[in-house]
C-alpha cells in the first residue's frame, strides 16, 4: 500500500519549470496551424509594401488637395484684384495715390511733414528761414566726384 501512495501523491514541479514554460508545452501544434500562419506571414510580408505605398500616397494627395485649395483661393483674389483695375475710378485713385498723377486742371499738393509732434511744454521747433539761400558749389565737380567715387570703389565681400 506504501506504493500506492506514492503514486496518488501529486508530483511537486522543479523550481526551473514555470508557469510560461508549462503552457508553451501544453501548446500543440497540428499541420493545418502550421499552414495557417505561414500563409498568415506570407500575406504580411506581400501587403506590407503595398499598404506602406497607399498611406505614402494618401498623404502626398492630402497636401497636394491643400496646396490646389491655396492656390483656388490666391485665383479668387487675383480674379477680384483684376475687377477692380476694370473700373476707371480704381485706376484714376491709384494713379493719384502710386504716382502722384492729377487730371488736368486739377492742383496738386505735396505735403512731407518729416518733423515730429511738439510735446507740450517743451520749445517749439524753429520754423524754416522764410530768406533764400545759395550755395556756392560746383555740381559737374560734385557729381564727376562721386561718379570715381563709386565707380572705383573695392568690390564688397559676399
């Protein structure tokens, strides 16, 4: 009976077998899995650069969507811009703002106030000398002189 014992008694696992151990020996394989995850690698392997290729040219076409969208939008102006130079006041309001044109008959002013704002308190600044002034200098000699002057100037360094 001492024997029969023995056999009944569950038998206690080595301290290298584990649990993950135990279940990769538990696994078992037929040849209908073996097939199956071959073909299931194979389908990886062989879709792989196509689904890399679609998601490469997804994105190509979604900036280039957003590049046609841009480019739409910069027509719409050009188009709105291209009105507005049909319309004869446009053009006589551009050409009296750009290049100080006037019709004729008409008296143009040009005012250039390059003097800042008088702070109040402070002394005002001095007004213009209402006398005439000449100078005394010799323009063909000034302007000869800095004609040399440029002209034989050192090329500067890039």
């Amino acid at each position: 009976m001492a024997r029969k014992r023995e056999k009944e008694r569950p038998v206690a696992l080595a301290s290298t077998d584990t649990l993950a151990g135990n279940w990769l020996r538990g696994l078992r394989l037929s040849g209908f899995s073996l097939v199956m995850m071959g073909l299931l690698i194979m389908a990886v392997i062989v879709l792989a650069p196509g689904i890399r290729t679609y998601a490469e040219q997804r994105q190509q076409i979604d900036r280039l969507t957003a590049a046609v969208t841009q480019q739409q939008g910069d027509v719409e102006q050009l188009k709105s811009e291209r009105e507005r130079w049909n319309d004869r006041t446009y053009v006589t309001t551009q050409a009296r703002d750009r290049l100080s044109y006037v019709l004729p008959g008409d008296v143009s002013f040009l005012v250039i106030n390059d003097l800042a704002l008088p702070v109040p308190g402070e002394a005002a600044v001095p007004v213009a000398s209402p006398t005439i002034q000449t100078t005394n200098v010799d323009w063909l000699s000034s302007m000869f002189a800095s004609v040399m002057t440029a002209g034989l100037a050192p090329e500067a360094s890039k």
